[in-house]
C-alpha cells in the first residue's frame, strides 16, 4: 500500500529556511509570499492487511523516527 507523510514545524517554532526561501522570493519580485514555511514528504511502500494497521504502523514510525513530535505535525496519506 502506498503511504505519504508530509512533516511540518508546528506553528510557532521558528522556520529559518523559511524565512530565507521568503526572503529570496521577494529578492526575485513576488513580493505577494509570505509566511513560507518548510517541510517534508515521505512516500513509501508499507505493508499491511488494512488502512487502520497501516496507519498505526506509520504512526508509530512517526513518532520514533520520521518526525520530531516536540516540533514537528505530521500527517498521514494512505
């Protein structure tokens, strides 16, 4: 089964990439972006006889490696 994790800072932890890709964007002229925020996709392969272990798998891969859950949201795609 196919799976996608998108990992993002939660709101209110400072982003310094970015605040530079934000920057370097209003460098080039689109001066209508802010508030960039950087992030990350995981896709892969799992293994699972349905959704819900799936799920519960990657949540757990999440939690211990994928993503820091001090900082970091995570979501799930299946």
């Amino acid at each position: 089964m196919k799976a996608v994790v998108n990992i993002a800072l939660r709101n209110g932890v400072l982003d310094p990439a970015g605040k530079a890709v934000e920057h370097a964007l209003n460098s080039l002229g689109f001066n209508n972006a802010s508030n960039v925020r950087i992030g990350k996709q995981i896709v892969l392969d799992i293994e699972a006889k349905d959704k819900e272990e799936a799920r519960a798998q990657l949540k757990t891969m999440c939690e211990e490696l994928l993503a820091n859950p001090v900082i970091e949201d995570y979501e799930i795609v299946l």
